[in-house]
C-alpha cells in the first residue's frame, strides 16, 4: 500500500542524526 | 546483546524517488546549463540531510529557483510528463518573502515526499519556487490539466495545508496556456 507521511511524523526526522 | 528493532535502523522509505534541482540565472549561459541537479533521494532521513544542508529560498539571489521533481521528470514544461499538465501557481507578496516563503516552500515539499493529496498525488509531478524582485512564486505541478477531479483536490488540499485566507485565491493554468500566452497574464482553468 501508498507510503503516505504526516507532517508532524516527517517533522520528528529533521534533526534526528541516523546513526548508521 | 539486544537486537535493535528495524525501526531504529531501517531508513523510512519514500513513496517515490525525487531529484531536487537548481536553477541559478546566469545571462551568459543557456537556460538548461543554468539548471543544474542538486542531489535524489527516496527516504525521509536523506530528505533532511539535503533540505538541512541547503540554502533556504528567502537566501537564494533573484533569479534563482528550487525544482523537486519525481525521479525521471525533467523540471520543463516540454518534458513528455508536464507538456499535457499545467501547475498551481501562488504569487507571494514582497514582505512574504520575510514571513512565509521559507515555511511554505518546506510545507510544500513536506507535501510532495508525504504524497499528502491522496489519490491526487499520483498526478502530482513536482513543485517549483522562483525568486523573483516582483514577488516569489510557488508552484505544485500536475501531469495532465484534464485531471480536474485530481486538481481540486491538489488545490484544495495545499491550499488548506498553508491555511490561506480564503480569499487568497490560487489559479490552475495550463502550460500550455503559460508558455503561448500574448499578454501578460494567463487564464486560469481552475481555482480555489
């Protein structure tokens, strides 16, 4: 099924540093 | 040891890979040297890293504009995936440049990478932002100006995410109309 994100869910990863 | 649940590794995957373009006016060079890829993406995290790490529109010299594209679609009216399309267009007000053109422009990719239009997404192509003396303008771009069930729904929806006044109206033109328009303005095939 379609991959839709919410603002305030996208907004959670802007400064979450991925640590990979 | 404890194994980290993917959640916590796994990268969010977007619904589409997208290519965020520059254009920067340079009068001595042709118009698609002056367009330039910036970088693709296809995950929420890479998104950041490129949105965090470039310049914000209200910085950028006039002339200059931001493309985010899905991957494939050339950020051009005759690209075969616009040249039947035509776009939502908003012009901003000089001091909106200072208030609102930063936030609306993250809102609008934010809408973009979200698919936040529904089924209407599919037709969404890309947005554009143009820095301009006169007033920036930002656009969202849909593949086929036919689609007016889609449309409204674009429309309607952004329109409702950037809480505009509702007698902000916002114009749905055809690039068709835009690119052989005789006066200055162009019609509108659509608005809200």
């Amino acid at each position: 099924e379609k991959k839709r994100y919410d603002r305030e869910f996208l907004l959670r990863f802007q400064f979450i540093s991925v640590s990979m | 040891p404890v194994a980290a649940s993917p959640e916590q590794y796994i990268k969010h995957p977007l619904q589409n890979r997208w290519a965020l373009w520059y254009f920067k006016n340079d009068k001595s060079k042709s118009w698609t040297e002056n367009l330039r890829l910036i970088s693709k993406f296809d995950t929420v995290e890479d998104f950041w890293a490129l949105y965090n790490h470039i310049q914000q529109p209200s910085k950028l010299g006039f002339g200059c504009d931001y493309c985010l594209f899905k991957d494939g679609i050339k950020p051009m009216w005759e690209d075969d995936r616009n040249k039947l399309g035509g776009r939502w267009l908003m012009t901003l007000s000089k001091q909106q440049r200072h208030n609102d053109l930063d936030r609306y422009w993250m809102e609008t990719l934010l809408c973009l990478i979200g698919e936040s239009f529904d089924e209407a997404s599919e037709d969404v192509c890309g947005a554009v932002v143009n820095v301009r003396p006169k007033g920036d303008k930002i656009s969202i771009w849909t593949g086929n100006c036919q689609n007016k069930d889609a449309i409204m729904t674009i429309g309607q929806q952004y329109k409702e995410r950037l809480n505009l006044p509702i007698k902000n109206i916002l114009g749905y033109q055809s690039h068709d109309d835009t690119s052989s328009k005789s006066g200055s303005t162009t019609k509108n095939m659509y608005s809200v």
